[in-house]
C-alpha cells in the first residue's frame, strides 16, 4: 500500500473542449490536436512549478505549490492556444476549460485524492470555452497579486459538494494582445456611478434620479483618464441586495460614487459619497440643498470633488497621470425643457416597449422644441427614431432621414457629443458608408473613451470585410469596457457562431440569456435551424413568442420552419403576415426574403433582398454568415451579389 501524505496544494484540471464530439467525426484529427495541446502545456506547467499528476485522455490534473502560480500558468497557457489559434498557420482550433482550487490533498504515490481534487473538477466546466475558472478560496489569494481582473458570477451547488462555492472568472478576453477592462486608464482608474435613490414624496419624479444618475456618468466621463462605467450596466444594480463589493466584482472598478435625490418643487437635496469598494472606505461625501435651478453648478461641482479625490488618492502617480475636471458649456438653461429631457432619458434606457420608446420620443421633441439649442434633446430624438425604426414600429427610410437630420443639428449646436458621432456612424453603417462610418466611431472613442458602442459598429464592418476574428477583438474590447451592455452581448454570441467558433456561442448565450432572452433565443433558433434541429427550433420560437409578441421575427423563424418541414401553405401566410406589417414599415422585406429563401423561391429572395437594399435593411451579417444560407454560398449569382452590395472594404 503505498505511503499517504496529507498537504495543501493548488488543484489545476483542464479539459480539451469538443474533444469527444471531433473523435467521433474525425478521430485522427482529434488525437493530432490532442498531442499537439499535451506538447504546448507540459513546458508551461514545468516553468509554473505545475507537477503533472496525470493526463485525463483530453485533459490534465496538475498540482502546484501555491494558488498564485497556478493561475498564472492557467493564464499563460490559454494565452498561448489564443497565439497557436490565432496563426493563420494553425490547423483546427485548441480550446480549453481550466478550473482551478486550493485545498488539502492526500498523496498516494504519484496520484493525489481529497476534496480539493473534486471542487476543482467540478469547477473546470464553469468555465467558457478558453476560460479559466477558480473558487473563492483561490481568488482570496491572488486578488491582489495578479494584473487581469476576476469577475465573481456567484454560488454554485457542486455535486459530491456539500456547500456552495463561490466561483470566479478570470477576464482574459481571450489574448493577450488585447485591450481588457479599462485599457487606457487601467483597472485604478475605473468608476461605477450607482443608481442614485430617489427619495421624492413623490414617486412620479424617480425620472429625476435616473435622469441625474446619467448626467453624473456623463460628466465624470470627461474627467480624463477616467473610465466610467455606462448606464446600461449600472442601472441593474438598483437592487439593494447587491453589495458594493459585488458592483465591484462585476463590473471590474475601482471605485463607486453612490446617494441619493430628494425633489420637492423647485429645491433638490443630493447627497453623494466616493467609495472605495475593495476597501469599504469612503473617500469623500457631500450634501447639497439648494434650488431645482442650481442643478448644473451640482453635477459639476459633484464631477469636480469626484476628479480631486480620486487624485489624492492616487497621489503615488505622477500629477500628469491624474485625473482632473474642467467644467464644460451647458447645452441648455431652459429647466422645464431639462426636466422634459431628463423623462426622456429614464425611459429610453428601460427601451422596454414600443410605446415606452414613443413616449421618450415625445419628451426629446419637448425638450428640442422648447430650447431649439439643446443639443442633447435632438439627439435624444435622433435615437429613439432609429429604434423605432429598427424595431419595424415606423418607417425606416423617413426615420433615419429625420434623424440623421437631428444629429447634424446636435453636433452643429456641439461639436464635442462623442454620443452624437456614435450614432452617425450607426446609421451610416446601416446606409453601407463604410469609410465614414469607421471614421465617426473612431471620432466618438476619441471623445468618449468610455463608450462601447462605437466599438460594436467597428466590429459590425469589420466582420462586413470578412475579418470576423477582428470582429470578435473589437466587440470584446466593448464588453469590457460595459460588461452588461444588451447589444454587446447579443452581437458577440452571434460573431462566435459566424466565425465558426460553436462552442464558445453556446457557452456565451447559456451565460447571457437571463440579460438578452428574446436575441439570444433569436439566435439559438437560426442555430438549430441551421442544424436542422426542428424540434429544439420550434421551443425556442415559442419562447420569443413569449417574450416579445409582436416582433416581427417571430413570423421570420415561424415561415422558415415551417417551410422546411414542409408546409409551403404555412410558411406563406407567415409571408402574407410580413407584408401585412410592411405597410409603411420597410423594415420587414428582408424577413420576407428569408423565408421565401427556405421555399426554394430564389427569384422572389432575391426580389426581396433588392428592395431590403434599396430601403438601407439589408441584412449583410447573415447573407455573408448565416448557415441558414450555406447551401447557395457558392452560387456565382449569390456570390456577386455579395461581393456587390454586401461585402466591404477593410477598415483603413
């Protein structure tokens, strides 16, 4: 029997994902990158210490002697499959799951048993696809020590487990090369404005402390060298529930201004305080009670002692590197027009509806027509045409007309709306003015570094050229910079499935649906239905049912599946139902085309797809991308219609 000896070690298991799926289909295939992945880890494992305690078939259990020398080799190692598959050079792609924990082991001979062995198995398939996962008990040791962030995604029954484990990510963002969580001003650098409460006697005017939660983003945002945080991340953390240590986790900062809003008539009380949340000290608080018409002298004295205590605190850095504030012009002194802005604003960041959205609309042309000066109220009204537009809910082409108007008269009224210059080149990428597009996100990142929509549209014409890989980079570097962002989200599970990279889709939409239900059930149905997985692609349409009715999507998917199980009848009076609705709502030709596509109807496709052109709708992401249209992808017809009007120039 051999000798048994009792330590703490740190537990590393790694797992080869889509190992057993690729051996069924092609088993040399499988064992080649199977040994080409040991040949690429075994040094990695030996330079961290790692002793290799045995290989699992498509994986490893490696024992190291401190947590952070595990991590950092976890680390290296998925920063060297990320290279390895990145070379064009490479053939078929390595990806690994890495759990790791620290606990006690028994030796026994050269193999090792004990719970920590089984918390850090079980912890290994947490992790995504070229992700390494670690327990609480590993974070609580390397927190401090290791330059990537840790982002916490919560409890986790594990089985043969008998409590909980709190569990943890570390953000890679899958290279090494590129940008992660605040890349210019760094993790110290990196702010969360919270959901100010609203402590009104009357519940009408909670638009006011939503509407002052976003002007605090938009001020401390100009303080340079600060990244702040957006609004569609923070305003999920109105639960009192969460911790100022969870907001930390989540959203990777530094530091969080929190208060609370008091409205009654004309008079405002704001109280705010700059917390350090990895120590739970308050940096700086202060209270102001003055007159509703004092608001902007707040906002900006509030950004002002934010900058100033945020550079004392970091007074180690050279006074170059701190942040500091400078008040900038108001675009209106009209309050009644700013108060009509401010309801705007609350109820287009819910874009919970359509008549949500139409009620915002109606508050920014309120707020623009009072003060024909308010740059912000135009382009307030500039953006919430386009999603109604978007949605199908009026007309495209009169809409992005109008709006594209309203920018012109915001960035004439102020030059400097980074927002403004976001939102050109989101039409701009919808009117196929690819240069100028690039151009206007590139102008608005200069800006407003802590936009991350100016990164989804760079990454929108990037995967337009064919380069989905840069695709991926750009709206990566988006999530980091808004970790909840809806659009980043739902755009980036679907750039993993057109570039190829399946398993990492569904780890990413399993991770994200409870953020961006309809889409990412979106997104599953045109993954099963490029399966021909009927039965699973008939649960998910009826879950999009549920979710939004009236999307015009539904029908889209309803006449696909239907015609490929053979009910043309069906799957026309889905079309029929289309161009019911595209009464003046351009928007759903292209939907019309899809279907008629899975009718075999190829003229009336391409019909459909002329008209989605002439109308700025053409759906190029799922033309170039999309399984659903494999079968014609080599068609010289198709082809060059692709190369015509879909597929575009590199970004310059």
């Amino acid at each position: 029997m051999p000798d048994r000896t009792r330590r703490l070690a740190a537990i590393v298991f790694t797992d080869l994902v889509g190992f057993t799926r690729l051996g069924q289909e092609d088993e040399d295939e499988a064992l080649r990158l199977r040994a080409e992945h040991q040949s690429i880890l075994r040094p990695i494992f030996a330079s961290y210490h790692g002793r290799e305690v045995k290989s699992l078939g498509d994986g490893f259990l490696v024992e190291f002697p401190s947590a952070i020398e595990s991590v950092r080799c976890a680390v290296e190692v998925q920063q060297a499959l990320a290279r390895r598959n990145a070379d064009p050079s490479s053939k078929g792609r390595i990806l690994l799951r890495i759990g790791i924990h620290v606990g006690d082991v028994i030796g026994e001979g050269d193999d090792i048993v004990g719970d920590a062995v089984n918390v850090a198995s079980r912890i290994e398939p947490l992790a995504e696809p070229g992700g390494v996962c670690v327990s609480s008990t590993v974070f609580d040791q390397v927190r401090n020590k290791l330059q990537l962030p840790l982002e916490k995604i919560g409890a986790r029954t594990l089985k043969n487990v008998e409590y909980p484990i709190e569990v943890y990510r570390v953000l890679l963002w899958a290279d090494p090369d590129r940008p992660r969580v605040a890349p210019e001003a760094g993790p110290n650098l990196r702010l969360a404005v919270l959901p100010l409460a609203n402590m009104s006697p009357d519940a009408s005017d909670g638009y006011f402390a939503d509407g002052l939660t976003d002007e605090l983003i938009t001020q401390t945002s100009k303080i340079p060298g600060l990244r702040v945080v957006p609004r569609a991340s923070v305003l999920r953390y109105k639960d009192p529930s969460k911790t100022l240590h969870d907001v930390a986790q989540d959203l990777g900062v530094r530091f969080a201004l929190a208060g609370s809003v008091r409205k009654a008539g004309n008079r405002v009380r704001i109280t705010v305080q700059l917390l350090d949340p990895a120590s739970e000290s308050q940096l700086w608080s202060s209270r102001y009670d003055r007159p509703f018409d004092d608001i902007f002298e707040i906002q900006d004295d509030i950004a002002g002692q934010v900058a100033s205590s945020i550079s004392a605190h970091l007074a180690a850095k050279p006074a170059s590197d701190r942040p500091a504030f400078v008040p900038g012009s108001r675009d209106t002194e009209d309050m009644v027009a700013y108060a009509a802005f401010l309801h705007g604003r609350k109820l287009f960041g819910e874009k919970g509806s359509e008549e949500t959205i139409r009620r915002a609309l109606a508050f920014f042309e309120e707020a623009a027509t009072r003060d024909p000066k308010f740059a912000r109220a135009h382009l307030g009204v500039a953006d919430t045409l386009t999603w109604l537009a978007g949605e199908g809910a009026i007309d495209y082409a009169e809409a992005t007309q109008r709006a594209k108007g309203e920018i012109a008269t915001a960035l004439a009224l102020n030059g400097s709306l980074g927002e403004a210059y976001s939102s050109l080149a989101a039409m701009d990428v919808g009117a196929e003015e690819w240069p100028r597009a690039v151009q206007e996100a590139r102008r608005a990142i200069e800006l407003n570094p802590s936009l991350a929509d100016p990164y989804r549209w760079l990454a929108q014409v990037a995967a337009g050229t064919g380069d989905m890989s840069e695709s991926i980079r750009l709206l990566e570097t988006a999530m980091g910079i808004d970790p909840l962002d809806i659009n980043v989200l739902a755009f980036l599970g679907r750039a993993y499935y057109y570039g190829g990279r399946y398993d990492e889709a569904l780890a990413h939409w399993e991770r994200t649906k409870p953020l961006v239900a309809f889409r990412t059930n979106a997104h599953l149905t045109e993954y099963h239905l490029g399966r021909g997985e009927y039965a699973q692609a008939r649960e998910t349409i009826r879950e999009m049912e549920r979710i939004r009715p009236n999307s015009p999507w539904n029908e889209a998917y309803r006449g696909i599946l239907l015609a490929r199980e053979g009910d043309p009848a069906g799957a026309r009076r889905e079309i029929e139902r289309l161009r019911t609705r595209s009464e003046g709502k351009s928007i759903t030709f292209f939907l019309v085309g899809f279907i008629e596509f899975a009718l075999g109807d190829i003229e009336g496709f391409y019909r459909s797809m002329e008209r989605a052109r002439l109308d700025g709708t053409i759906p190029g992401m799922e033309l170039m991308y999309s399984p659903l249209f494999a079968s014609i992808r080599d068609d010289p017809q198709f082809r060059a219609y692709v190369d015509k009007y879909v597929r575009r120039p590199p970004i310059p």
